[in-house]
C-alpha cells in the first residue's frame, strides 16, 4: 500500500490507522498469522496499532499481546497467566532510555558506576533467559537511545560517569550478547533516534502526558524499522533488485551520449553521486541479493554502459540483464520467472515515475519505491527495509553465483537428446541427512521463505527446528545438492512425525531454484530408507493449499506414486504410501 | 479564521480519526459522545488536530479541554 511504503507521512498513518486496516482486511490477500508479544517499558498502544498496519502490508496478521503498562519486565521474569496461554511467536521488548534509570552521579567511582552497568545489564539477561526458557521463540530488544540532555556535555560520552558513557557501554553488551544467541534481535533504536533527530525524537510532552517515550510523531518511523526485523525474521524479505540504467545507474543517456559520455566515476559530484549508489548496489551482491538489470536500451549499449570503466559493477554482477524495449512489467515476470522467484520478491528501481507506475500497476506485488532523486536512491532503498538482515548465512554469499550457474544450466539443457541425458550430464551429488547443527539456521530459513513447492507451507521458528532434530519422535532429513556448475547448497528439507508403523510427512519442500532435477525422487528414497529401518510401512503425505503452491496439488499421486487416502472441502487432500519392497526412484544423482 | 470554518475541518479530523463519516460536532461534543473516543484515541486525536491547524498545544491546554467548544476557542486564540 503506497500510504505505507518508506519514504511515508508519519501524521496520515497516525490519523488515519482504522481506515487504513480496514482497507488492508479487505483487500483478498493471503496472510501469515502470528502472535507476537509486545513487553513495553512504556505505553504501546500506537505503536502496536502503526506496527499492525505495516505488518499486515507485508502479509503478516498479527494477533498481539500487551504487558499492562510498563510490567514488561514482571511479564517476562515472574510471567502471567495471559502472557504464558499466550504462546507468543515472537517477543518484541519495547524499553527505552526511560526504563534505564542510569542514576548515575559525579561523586561515583569507577568501580560504582561499573555495578551500575553490571546491575542494569543482569538485569536485561536475567529477563531474555526467562523468556528463552519459557517460549522458545525469536526475541526483539531495543537498544538504547541517547539521553536528551548532558550533563557534562561532551564530557559525557568518555567519563565513567556520563550517562551517555553508560548507554554506550550498555550497548555493547547487548550485542555480545546478540552475537551468541541465534533468534535475538537487535532494534537499533540507537541509530533511528539519531536519524530522527534526538530533539524531535523527545517531544516531552508525550511522556509527561501520556507516558510515550518517544513523540508520537516518530511512532511510524519506529514501527516500520521494527517491522522490517519481523517480516525479515519471519521470512518475508525481497530477494531480488532490478535496475534500471540511464538515470539510474549513472547520468545521461547511453543509447544518445555514448558510454564514455557518461556522468559516472569521481569527476564531478553528479558522477560521484552515481558511482556511490553503484557501490551501494554491488555491495547486496554479497548479502545474497540477486542484481538483475531492466533497462529499454539496445543490450550492447547497457554492457557498455555497465562496463564502464570509471564505474563500480560490471555486466558480471548481475545475474540477468534485461536491456531491451518491452514493457517493463513484462521484463520484471521474465526475471522472476527465470529466477524461480514470486514478483513479490522482486523490488524495481528507476528514476522514472511512468516506468514506475506502469510496473506498479501491472505487476501486483512488485516493490517499487519511490527513489527520488540520485542523492536520495541509497537512503531510501536502505531505509526501505526490504533487505533487513536478520541471518547471514553462508548460501546468502553464494547466491549469485549459484543463481548464475542455474541460468548455465539451462543454456546448456538445448545440447541434450532427451531431459535425462541432460540430467545426468549435470553430474549431480547430493547428500541427504537427518537434520545437523551446522545447517539448522538454512533449514529454518528454508522453511520460512519456500512457498512453491511446499506441501503444507508450516513455518518453523529455529528453536523449534532444534528441539525436533533431537526428538525421535520425529524423522527428519536436509538434501544438498551438486553439481558441475556449482554447489546449490541445502535446498529440500523433510520433517515427518511417527505413529505406530506410519510416518506422517509434516513438512516437505525444496528451494525452486532445483526443481525438475529429481531432487525429489531422491528426496523420497532416502525417506523411505530411513522409515524402513525405524520400522515404518507406510508413508501419509499431506497437501494443504495456498496461494502459491498449486505447483505440488497432484505431486502425491502423479509423481511419487502415492494413493488417495482423504479430502476435505478445504482442500486439503491425504495420500498414502505402502514402503515394503520400495524401489528407489532416482536414477540421475549420485546420493551421499 | 471563524468559528464555523474551524468546526469544517475538525469535523473532517475527528471522521479521519475514528473513522466515521457520520460524526457532526458541536461546541458541547464531549469524549463520552464518541464512542471510540478514549484515552488512548485522545492523543491521536489532539495530534492529528494540531496538524490540521499547525499549531502544538501546551500540556496544561491538553489537560484542560473539556468539550469540542473549548477546542474550537483555543484554535481561534492562537490564529489571531
């Protein structure tokens, strides 16, 4: 919803929040539902309602929680029937400055103001181990904003004694503590408040009257940075840029100026505003971004251009390049379809406003920001969100590369006589285990992204992904795949539940990016070989419909070979496998 | 500014806020009139008002608005 996109007006969504929830609810879309507890220091009530809208605008409904005012840190240490039957997904800690009572004093000595940092800091930990325990879901806390006043003045950032000593040491803590624990966020209230501006950050008013411990005004603002952690933790971030070229990417025109024309590089401050976004953009290549190009240009002109030798990428960063003269709706679905990506995951960057309007209005759930002028185009795409991190692992590294080696493989797939000569061309290894530490953060991920080929599309919190690995109640297996043109690292992940002689598939998918490879098929043998030797006989594989995975409907039966065991009227379909005398399936990938 | 222009467009603010086209205001209109009009609401409220009239109120002005009335007087202060 463009009211909702960065950059917004903070006072329309303020004012009118109701109507614009309305509107969202009644668009059709197809949402996530998630409970989300919000612990608050200080009042919530705005910034839950503001949060809800972007949440919902990025296809999450949430259903909330609020501690009763300021009681987040009783709710979470000493718990509360409501909160506990609660069962949150995800924990978000509103504090602030406000909550810190720094209560520190110039007559104090090193080792006074140490304790001090040491009891607030226990204080917090003892907190987040509580709610570890209790619920096993990802956990957002604030950092600390800077004071509006000091004391000292400057003084006050290096003296022990300053508070704005304190924050910043306080801060640091906490992200050693971030830094060793998987599923806890950072919200770097640190830097909004400083973009914000302090002064405008701490209208008083607000909390004197109504115990806000920040201007109402800034409240969307910290809303939507909050929300960008969510949707990232829970899976909903973009996954590829497409750019535009002249205008875009550098100055001038390349098909009219010719390329060594071109307003790029550190000659002038036009040309140093364009390198630097090009900088920008190279540097999402390794955050596991994919860069396309969707340029109306002759392709020699925009190699030209892209190859210029004043400017920061080359033609080799980017995974595809479209630089022609169709529509540029029509491009933004060839990229997507060739990258085996949704639309949705795509965000689309020109200078110019009809380009723009025309992708936005004929290709539903592309992002298309509102990018401004040159000297804006990096501040909003960053402040935009749309690549929020909240993991890094080592696949996000590599994606270009295997994206790049995906598009080889179809290139080479025209040489072949039949499709399984092509396949074992490939030359593909795979290794398929039960789940193992050092792929649970992948697994996670994979099942909170994969919407296509997922047979029941259940999401998982990493927490829960470890407790099932240990549990035997459960068989599980992660399959990597390889192959001469790259490793495409781990991509199918299955969860089944035992009962008796049967094993019941909960969670079955595979990254799109190895689909029609028979990834499948031996995805099932190793399945039903681990079945087999715990015992079971049977296979049960559910299907649960969604917007996005009509892909597998029939997979059940007209692939796997399973018979039809129940419907629904939902849609939901149940089919069975009998597993004595199971011969394997795959002929094309050598296993293990 | 008068009267009448500054009830028009608080009118609009007080629909946009509770999101109620059939809202109509009078100098006597009170929180308990307003069905969704409670503290919480009050702060969007005052907020969404001052930035209709580009004006902030004091925090002794917040606290001591009774009625729509007093509101309206207070906007005609300040656009002398």
């Amino acid at each position: 919803m463009r009211e909702l996109e960065y950059p917004f007006e903070a006072a329309y969504i303020l004012k009118k929040k109701r109507s614009l929830k309305k509107k969202l609810l009644s668009d059709g879309t197809a949402r996530v539902k998630k409970k989300i507890a919000v612990l608050g220091g200080s009042t919530t009530s705005d910034i839950v309602s503001v949060l809800e809208l972007f949440l919902l605008d990025s296809g999450i409904e949430a259903e909330f929680y609020q501690s009763e005012y300021a009681q987040y840190w009783q709710d979470a240490v000493f718990g509360n029937p409501v909160l506990d039957s609660f069962e949150p997904d995800l924990i978000f800690i509103h504090t602030t400055y406000r909550n810190l009572d720094a209560a520190l004093n110039v007559r104090m000595t090193r080792q006074e103001a140490d304790a001090v940092l040491e009891e607030r800091y226990s204080r917090l930990e003892q907190m987040w181990s509580a709610l570890d325990r209790k619920f096993r879901c990802p956990i957002i806390q604030n950092n600390f904003e800077l004071p509006f006043f000091r004391l000292m003045g400057s003084r006050e950032a290096y003296d022990y004694r300053g508070t704005v000593n304190l924050i910043t040491r306080l801060n640091m803590k906490l992200y050693d503590y971030a830094a060793e624990h998987e599923s806890f966020y950072i919200n770097d209230i640190n830097w909004l408040s400083a973009a914000y501006g302090l002064d405008k950050w701490f209208d008083l008013k607000y909390w004197y009257l109504y115990k806000y411990a920040m201007s109402l005004e800034a409240v969307p603002e910290y809303a939507f940075q909050t929300a960008n952690i969510i949707k990232s933790v829970f899976g909903r971030n973009k996954k590829c840029i497409a750019v535009d070229l002249d205008n875009t990417m550098w100055g001038g025109i390349v098909g009219d100026d010719g390329a060594e024309n071109l307003e790029i590089g550190q000659e002038t401050g036009t040309a140093q505003a364009y390198y630097e976004f090009q900088q920008y953009i190279k540097s999402y290549k390794d955050l596991g971004i994919v860069l396309t190009v969707c340029s109306k240009n002759e392709e020699e002109n925009a190699l030209a251009g892209l190859s210029h030798p004043e400017g920061a990428v080359s033609p080799e960063d980017f995974t595809l390049i479209k630089a022609n003269w169709l529509p540029k709706d029509r491009n933004i679905s060839d990229i997507a379809q060739e990258l085996n990506i949704l639309p949705e995951a795509i965000v689309f960057c020109d200078d110019n406003p009809a380009e723009r309007e025309i992708v936005r209005s004929q290709l539903a759930g592309a992002a298309v920001p509102e990018i401004g002028e040159v000297t804006d185009y990096i501040r909003i795409l960053d402040r935009s969100g749309f690549f929020e991190v909240t993991s890094l692992s080592e696949d996000d590294l590599k994606r270009n590369e295997m994206y790049k080696a995906n598009i080889a493989r179809a290139n080479s797939l025209a040489r072949f006589e039949s499709y399984e000569d092509y396949l074992l061309s490939l030359e593909m290894t795979a290794e398929i285990q039960p789940f193992k530490p050092v792929y649970i953060q992948r697994i996670t991920q994979l099942t909170n992204k994969s919407n296509q080929f997922n047979f029941t599309t259940k999401r998982y919190t990493q927490t829960e992904i470890e407790d099932i690995s240990k549990n035997e109640k459960y068989v599980t297996l992660y399959g990597k795949l390889a192959d001469k043109f790259g490793d495409n690292g781990v991509v199918s992940v299955i969860i089944g539940e035992k009962n008796g002689d049967t094993l019941t598939i909960e969670l079955w998918l595979m990254s799109c990016r190895v689909l029609k490879r028979d990834m499948e098929l031996a995805m099932l043998d190793a399945l039903a070989a681990a079945a087999a030797e715990q015992g079971i006989s049977r296979l049960v594989g559910v299907y649960i419909p969604t917007a996005k995975n009509k892909m597998v409907k029939d997979f059940y039966p007209d692939v796997l070979g399973f018979s039809p065991l129940c419907a629904n009227s939902q849609g939901v379909t149940s089919w069975e496998l009998d597993i004595s005398g199971y011969e394997n399936k795959n002929k094309v990938i050598k296993v293990n | 500014m008068n009267a009448k222009e500054i009830y028009e467009r608080l009118e609009s603010v007080f629909q946009d806020v509770f999101d109620d086209s059939g809202i109509r205001l009078t100098g006597f209109t009170t929180a308990d009139d307003i069905e969704d009009w409670d503290s919480i609401e009050h702060i969007t409220l005052i907020s969404a008002v001052e930035d209709e009239f580009k004006m902030r109120f004091s925090m002794g002005e917040v606290s001591g608005m009774k009625n729509v009335g007093e509101m309206v007087n207070l906007i005609m202060e300040r656009g002398k």
